[in-house]
C-alpha cells in the first residue's frame, strides 16, 4: 500500500526520531512533576 509514491513503511521509518523525542518529553513531564508544574508557578 502507498500513500503519496512512499510506502507506510517508509512514513513510518521516517517520523521515529519524533515519536522518540515526543516519549521522551512524556516520560519526563510525568515522572519529574517539577517540570510540568514550573509554567504555572511562573503566572502565580
């Protein structure tokens, strides 16, 4: 199956570097509540 004249394959391999990074920055945001409670505090 193709979409455009790529295949969902070649989509898919090439959109992993942000899947990995939007992981990372979930992993942090959840794990290190200090990161995701920072912006509010800044409008306090």
């Amino acid at each position: 199956m193709k979409f455009g004249k790529i295949t969902v394959w070649e989509a898919i391999r090439s959109n992993w570097p942000f899947y990995g990074a939007g992981i990372v920055v979930l992993a942090l945001v959840t794990y290190i509540p200090a990161i995701s409670l920072w912006l509010p505090s800044v409008f306090k």
